[in-house]
C-alpha cells in the first residue's frame, strides 16, 4: 500500500512539475515579467506559506537560524542551490523552451558522478560510464538534430541549459546535512524565502515594472498556478522517496518532460525535431541506467 501511494505522489507531482515549464513560458512570451519579478514573486510566496503551514503546526521555525553554522547553510543552500536552480531552469526556458530545459535538467546525474569521482579520487563504474556515454549521445542529437552544419539550439540555450545540471547539482548534495537536521519543509522554506528576498533587493529596479504585469487575470491566474502547482509537486516529489526506491523515483521523473513536451505540443503547437525527439528519448534511457547503475553499486557497498 505504501509502495503503490510513493508511486502515486511520484507520477502526481512530476506531471504537474512538467506542467510548470510551459506556464513558465507563456507568462515570460505572453508579458514584460522578467525572470527576477516571476521568481521573487514565487520563492517569497510558496516560502512564507510552507514556514506558515509549519508554525500554525507549532513547529519552531526561527529555531536554526540562532546558530550561525546552520543559518550560514541555510544562506549559501537558499542563494546557490534555491535560487541557483530556479534562476537557471527559468532562463533555460526563455532561452529556448520547457521541453528542452527539462531535459537539460536529467543531465544533473552525470554531474553528481563526476564530482563524486573527483572527490573520492576513483573512477565510476562501467555500467556508470555506460550511462553517460548513452545520455550524451542522446544530447548529441537533442542540440544537433542529427545534423554536422551546426546547433539547433542557440549558444545561449546551450550556456543556460548546462547551468541548470550544475545548479541542480549543487542543490541535490549540499542541502542533505540540513535536511537531515532540521526536515525537508523548514530547509526548503527558509531556503525559498532567502532567496527571494535576495532577488527582491536585487531587482528592485524592475518591481514596478513587474507589478504593471499583474494588471491582466490572466496572467495572475497562471502564475498563481505555477506557484501552486510547483509547491505541491516539489513536497509530493520529496514525500515519495520515504516509500520508493531512488530507481523508482528516477523512472518514474520521465513523466516530466513527458508532460512539458505534451502540453508545449497542445499549448504553442510547438514540436522538436525527428532526431530531437530521438534524442530526448536516448537521455532518458541513459539517465535510467545510470539511476539503475547507482542503485547497485550502492547495495554492493553496503
């Protein structure tokens, strides 16, 4: 029963976070809303509401910022990996779309290997470099579409793109002593709230222009369902992993780009090339074996 609710949260909340990039998207083609405005406006919200949930529960939020050594971790975890990977995966959108953003995104495992190799000074295993060379082959042709006369992405896609994997890298390893410590909801809202409130000082040049944004509905509307639906898809994502595997839960993540490539394709009309599609496919394949992969080399160490 447990098993089949883990899988149920995992399919729920990576179809409705593959949701999130084409709304993304709309607001940033549909309006003037700069990326900085988009994120203020959701990091503060979706924080302030998860630190809100957890004091009406009577849970002593202020609790890990009194020490100066957990308060430091929860400033770098909410600068670098909050809104480190939020900022990028945004401007992965607006430089390309929520399709290939995503997808850039799955590329986060092959960053975590090597760093993991480097810093234990050992090599992956086959099966590991096996993975890799398979997702790379598949990015091979999500940027080339198959062909040698050049890039269908743009440079700056390409840049924004590889920025998302080493963000998300950085926010999948550094916060785990904090979360241990202190619970996945507290390190994510303070982490959600510091790094709003630092893009809010940083662009307060572009606020008003922002707020002139908030005149139309429906642009409101879609943001607050971005904000909404990407909030509940991150805590059901989190929620899984106490009642699945870490395979489970990479296998079950393809229904993200899955969904973004679904509603992009109903939404914009927009459709990546034969040899992307192919591309896209390869990535997730090597990304599933290299999940597979880890999940044994991790039973063989205990």
């Amino acid at each position: 029963m447990n098993r089949l609710k883990g899988i149920s949260m995992i399919i729920i909340g990576a179809m409705m976070w593959g949701a999130t990039g084409p709304m993304m998207e709309w607001l940033l083609a549909t309006s003037d809303m700069s990326i900085s405005f988009m994120l203020t406006v959701r990091l503060l919200i979706a924080g302030f509401f998860i630190l809100l949930f957890l004091k009406l529960k009577g849970k002593d939020i202020y609790r890990p910022l009194r020490h100066k050594v957990w308060l430091r971790q929860m400033v770098i975890f909410g600068l670098f990996g909050m809104l480190g990977v939020q900022f990028t995966f945004v401007g992965a959108i607006d430089a390309s779309n929520a399709v290939i953003a995503t997808l850039f995104q799955f590329l986060a495992p092959i960053y975590i290997i090597l760093f993991v190799s480097v810093r234990q000074r050992v090599l992956p295993p086959a099966t590991q470099v096996i993975g890799m060379i398979v997702t790379m082959v598949g990015l091979y042709f999500l940027l080339t579409n198959g062909t040698l006369s050049g890039f269908a992405l743009s440079a700056g896609a390409i840049a924004w793109g590889l920025a998302v994997g080493f963000t998300f890298t950085f926010y999948t390893l550094y916060p785990a002593r904090l979360m241990n410590e202190w619970g996945v909801l507290l390190s994510v809202g303070w982490g959600m709230l510091i790094g709003g409130g630092v893009l809010f000082f940083a662009s307060m040049t572009k606020l008003q222009a922002g707020i002139a944004t908030l005149g139309d509905w429906r642009i409101v509307l879609v943001l607050s369902l971005a904000i909404l639906i990407g909030t509940v898809a991150f805590l059901l994502f989190l929620g899984s992993m106490k009642y699945i595997s870490p395979v489970e839960t990479s296998l079950l993540s393809s229904f993200e780009p899955l969904t973004a490539m679904i509603i992009s394709v109903i939404w914009f009309g927009s459709v990546l090339g034969k040899w992307q599609v192919v591309g896209a496919i390869i990535m997730l394949i090597g990304v599933t074996g290299l999940s597979v992969a880890g999940g044994k080399v991790k039973k063989e160490q205990e």
